[in-house]
C-alpha cells in the first residue's frame, strides 16, 4: 500500500483558515513565497497556527495595539531576519 502524506511546506500552501491565510499572506508579502512557506513549516510544522493564534488572542492585554495575526507575523519576520544575519545571508 502507498501512501501519500503532505509535508509542513506543502500543507501551509493549502492552509485556508482565516488566521492561516492572513498569516501566509501577510509573510508572502514581506519575504516571497516559499521562503514564507519555509518559515510557517519551521515554527508550525502540523501545517497551522491557530493553537498559538488562539492563545495569543487568549492572553492579549485589552486594548492592545495590532491584530494578533499582525503580532505573529512580525515576531516571525524579526526571527527570520535574525536567522538571515546569523546565516550571513540578509542585512547587518
């Protein structure tokens, strides 16, 4: 028997929750496609990020600034932009 099973990129390239989709489409923006992809699998590997997303909105402070979705991304944009300078590929 064969079976086949979607890895952590593919499924977030298939991911259409509404926290998902704002997410990907937010990291889209910012770093391209696949590298965006890459870093969802990286931090999400089961393909979603609604567990954290949930817990973020959970514990946010009332009367925060900025989406919970707008948080996530930023806070994985800075984490990617570390790993880059780290990598000595991205700006220093």
């Amino acid at each position: 028997m064969l079976t086949n099973t979607v890895g952590a990129i593919e499924a977030w390239a298939f991911s259409s929750t509404l926290e998902d989709v704002a997410l990907r489409t937010r990291l889209y923006a910012a770093i391209g496609t696949y590298a965006a992809r890459k870093l969802l699998a990286q931090q999400f590997p089961l393909g979603t990020a609604i567990a954290t997303v949930e817990h973020m909105r959970t514990t946010a402070a009332e009367g925060a600034e900025g989406s919970v979705i707008e948080q996530l991304a930023n806070q994985l944009l800075s984490d990617y932009a570390k790993q880059q300078r780290k990598e000595g590929r991205g700006p220093q």
